[in-house]
C-alpha cells in the first residue's frame, strides 16, 4: 500500500525524469571532427567546399568517417583524436595559405 501523498510520487517521478535526461548525452561517445566555417561575410560555404575538403583529407591520406554540411560550415568526422589533428593541420595549409589573413576558420569539434 502506497502511504505517500500524490504529489510526493509525482516529485519523485519527475526528478527521475529530469535526472535521465541530464544523464542522456553520457550513453553516446565523443566523435572527433574537424568544422570549418567562414572567417569573411562574403565567402559562403557551399557543396564545392564539401568537396574540396574532402579531395584534402584524400591527398593527405588521411580517412574519414563522413562529411556533413549545413548553412555555415562544413564538419569531417574521424575515428581517433591524432587523425582528427593531422586533418585539422592539412585543410588549414590547404584553405588558409597566409596564416595572417585567414578566409576560413577550422576548429576541432568532439
């Protein structure tokens, strides 16, 4: 027999609740991946660049799980964190080459 009030059973279920939703984001893994977006207004990043970073990742050697594109960047997802540096390195050198006036800005993502 329940001798609890009904809204003590109510706070209890909804704590769990909002203690399983906190938790949610632990049951799937970090994946490496290297983002890259415009550093200017007038460059717009389209499927060209989609393309483009993945002929990089090709002369580098380097493999990738996939490459995504929404309305202002570009992500590659990688299996390890030391392939996911030595792509962010190449498309920089690729992308940026004056390091003091860069178009493109390329971040490592997890």
């Amino acid at each position: 027999m329940n001798r609890y009030p009904l809204w003590k059973n109510l706070l209890i279920g909804l704590v769990l609740i909002c203690g399983l939703l906190y938790t949610l984001p632990n049951f799937f893994g970090e994946v490496p991946a290297v983002q890259v977006s415009s550093a200017k207004a007038t460059l717009k990043i389209d499927t060209a660049m989609e393309a483009q970073i993945e002929g990089i990742l090709q002369r580098a050697n380097l493999v990738h799980t996939g490459i995504f594109s929404d309305a202002n960047s570009v992500r590659a997802r990688f299996d390890n964190t030391d392939t996911q540096l030595q792509a962010k390195d190449a498309i920089e050198r690729a992308l940026n080459p004056d390091p003091a006036d860069p178009s493109y800005v390329v971040a490592l993502n997890l």
